[in-house]
C-alpha cells in the first residue's frame, strides 16, 4: 500500500493510504451514486435506504439477513429499455433486433414471468434453467438452448418442446443434436458458437471469444467453416446464423466491431461457397455496468445505436443481405435492479504498515452469497442501509463469515466510523451472477430473493434452510 496525500489534509492522511487509487474521498458517505443504484432509491427522513417504495430495515424485520432485494420495476424498466430503446437503434438502421434474457445472470420462475411479459425471448444454458422456462410455459419458439456440453437429455427435452434455436458448441455436439432430432423426426433449428479471436477487456475468466478456452469453433485453421460444412451435411439441422459471445463487464463496442467482422466474413463465405444465406446472426451479451464510481457504461439507446451501424456497414461491405441480429443482455438488466442486505456483526480496526489501517467489517453473509470478488476480484460499493451515518469517513473492508481469508464482500469503501454492529449493510448491484453463484459453503443456507415494488415486499425465492441442507444427506 502507498501513502498519498489528501485534499482534506494531513487529519484525513492516516487510513487513507489504505485507500485504492480510483476511490475518491467521500464529500458525503451517506450519499446513493444515482449509477450504482434502481431508479427512485432514496434515503428517507430517519436516513434509511428504500428501493422500490420500501425501507431496508422493515425487509431486515420481516425476512431477516442477509437477504438479496430486486426491484421489479428496475428489472422492467432494464428489460423494456432494450426491447425499445436498444432497438430504436437497429430500427433506424435497418435491422431487425431479438432480445435473449441471458438466464445465467439470475433466474426464477417470477423472472422468467417478467421476461415473458416485457417481450423478451429467454437464453438457457443448462436443464434446470430450461425446466424453470418449462415450469412457467415460456414460449418455445421464444427459447434458446445455450452450453458448451448439453446432454443428450437436455437436447431431447429442448427439441420436443420446440425451442427456437440451440447454439451447438462442437463437432461432438452437431452430430449429437441431428441424431436426435432425426430420431424425433424434426428439423432443428441451430447456431454455431464462434471464437472470434477478441478478448475483451475483462476477467481472464470471463473474456470469452479468445482462442485457447472450452467454447466454440475457432476462426482460427479454418475450424468454424468445417462446422459449417458438418452442420449443413445435416438433413435434420437448419443453420440459423453464428452466436459470438466476446466477454463480460464490456464497456465501448469495439471489441463488438471486430467479432461483427469477422462473423459476418463468415458469413459471405458461406453464402458463396455453399450458397446458403444464414438469416441471423447472434452477438451475445456483456454489456457493463456500474459496480461503483469508477465505471461508466454507455446508455442503452447510444450502445444499440453504434452496435447497429457496425452491422449495417458490415453487412454492406461484404454485400449481404443483414441478418436479424440477436443479443443476450444479463447482468445489464438484472445487475443494478438488486442489492444485497446484510447485518453488521463486528467491526475490527487493523494497522497496515507505513501507519495506515483499514477496519474490517464483517456481516452474516459472505461470499456463499457472492463470491464474485474472490472469483474474479471484482468491486462492489456499500453503505448504511438502515439509518445514516454521522461519523467521518473511514476506509473498510466488509468481509463474511466463512473460514477463508478471501471470504471478501466488498474490498473498499468509505463507511461512516460510528458503524457498529446491529447495523444494516446494503451492497448494490447485485441482482447478477450473486444468487446464481451462491454456495451452502460452510453449510451456510442461501438468503431469500424478496421483489419489491409501490411499496410492497414479497419473497419469489424463499430463504433456504438447514433442514433443506441435511434433508440431502443419505443416512
């Protein structure tokens, strides 16, 4: 850690070397970034956090900590923006637009009742996500069946109930799925993934279209054209299009150029070669958002808009006829309509060298509800949730409960210095990838996903329990 100065002076130079260098000092700790957060979230008169007309503290109350809160009207409000204004772009170009749910991010029997109603189609990657879709009746032409190895189970189910399109990943797969579809007597409607060659700027583990990871056909040696080749040998598959899938918290449309490119290269090949004209063309998702101060991702419409212009000019560079374009927004929908609640249980100061300290505060969650930061160290912000704070800004580190010294929620942020325990914690942007990421480590139940909306609080997902846990154990 390195000391710096501070514009505050030398009274706030002590702990503040602790500090990261993009994290500012807080003119006012209480303060809600407006980017971080569901549109309408406010502090009330007793400085309490209220999401979706409802405080923080009654949530605590009534379904206890730590819990996951969405608001239903961010989530639809996040949804509607791309199906309107995300589109409004690709209108203005000339292409048509499809917009996939990308499950993975958080997924429920009342959020795929959500996607349905807002008019969104639903990406699955796995059988027990397509069971969700399956459960609620989500429309099968409205369904795309994603995963690098799906079970022969999984493609029976996903063809008897007429999916829309299932992405095929290997060579492997492309025989698996004509086999069964033959067997069933339907044609299927397919896509091939393709590794584009881009590496987003992002987690090693979450950048997806380099060449030396499990997912698609490559580029690169001619592997992606052989599938083609295979694909089309198939009597019982219909070759929709190429999916690319560049990465996750992306952040400018760059790397979405270059995979247009190349995608859309492909497809003039195909088209001249074997004089089949694949009508879509899949770009995947990523798309960033704002985990604390230090990002800024691009408003929905201007992204749609600059995603579109790249097709349209593609697609006349190489003389196509433009494809229907597909993309599978995530997190970008789920991510900033939640926040996680939590307790305050201990609050420990620790002197680092050079004279600094950080305080460690640990709450009654951890990273069995979000193990994004000690997955991929990723940043989160956090704040009182139920009263504001009246001490001066402190450098923190709130940490969980498990038995892992990386069992880290949020790295670091300013909290009030009269924190104590009893106080309640609210970590925004959680509604992605923390749920359905969440573990029983340490035989810890996952919390309760409670939707809330004009002032009323409702659990979608209940608080799971130790009797769910040992009700597993075989004795």
């Amino acid at each position: 850690m390195t000391m710096r100065p501070h514009e505050a002076g030398a009274l706030h130079a002590d702990g503040y070397g602790a500090a990261p260098q993009w994290l500012p000092y807080p003119a006012d700790v209480n303060a809600l970034l407006p980017q971080l957060w569901p549109e309408g979230a406010h502090r009330d008169a007793g400085g309490r956090i209220v999401v979706g007309g409802v405080p923080a503290a009654e949530i605590a109350e009534e379904f206890g900590t730590p819990a996951y809160v969405v608001d239903e009207t961010e989530f639809r409000r996040r949804a509607r923006a791309f199906v309107d204004d995300f589109a409004a772009g690709f209108a203005a170009a000339g292409v048509s637009l499809d917009v996939y749910y990308a499950g993975k991010a958080f997924l429920c029997t009342q959020v795929a009742r959500w996607v349905e109603e807002e008019g969104l189609s639903l990406d699955v990657c796995s059988g027990g996500e397509f069971a969700v879709a399956r459960r609620v009746g989500f429309p099968g032409e409205r369904l795309e069946m994603h995963g690098n190895n799906k079970s022969a189970a999984e493609i029976e189910d996903a063809l008897r109930y007429g999916v829309g399109r299932i992405v095929m990943d290997s060579f492997d797969e492309i025989d698996r799925v004509a086999r069964i579809a033959t067997d069933l007597g339907v044609v299927a409607p397919v896509m091939l993934r393709v590794t584009v060659g881009v590496e987003a700027h992002t987690h090693e583990f979450i950048a997806t279209a380099h060449e030396d990871q499990k997912f698609g056909f490559s580029l690169t040696g001619g592997q992606a054209a052989r599938a083609v080749e295979r694909t089309l040998a198939h009597d019982s598959l219909d070759l929709r299009g190429l999916h690319s899938h560049i990465g996750s918290q992306i952040f400018d449309t760059a790397g979405f150029e270059v995979a247009a490119r190349r995608l859309l290269g492909l497809h003039a090949q195909v088209a001249r070669e074997h004089g089949h004209h694949m009508p879509e063309l899949d770009l995947g998702g990523g798309f960033g958002i704002a985990y604390t101060s230090e990002n800024t991702p691009l408003e929905t419409g201007e992204l749609g808009a600059r995603l579109a212009a790249i097709v349209a000019g593609e697609c006349e560079r190489e003389g196509l006829d433009v494809p229907a374009v597909s993309i599978e927004p995530g997190r970008a929908i789920a991510g900033p309509s939640g926040y996680t609640l939590y307790e305050v249980g201990t609050v420990k100061e620790v002197a680092l060298d050079g004279g600094a300290h950080r305080t460690y505060v640990s709450v009654d969650g951890g990273m069995s509800d979000n193990a994004r930061t000690a997955l991929y160290g990723a940043d989160y912000s956090v704040t009182t949730a139920n009263r504001a704070g009246e001490g001066e800004p402190m450098i923190s580190r709130v940490v969980g409960k498990h038995c892992e010294s990386g069992d880290i929620v949020v790295m670091d942020e300013y909290l009030p210095a009269d924190l104590r325990p009893g106080d309640l914690l609210a970590v925004p942007g959680t509604g992605a990838y923390c749920r359905a990421l969440s573990s029983q480590y340490n035989h810890v139940p996952r919390p309760p996903v409670v939707a809330v909306r004009d002032g009323v609080a409702r659990a979608i997902v209940r608080r799971e329990t130790i009797d769910d846990i040992l009700a597993l154990d075989v004795d």
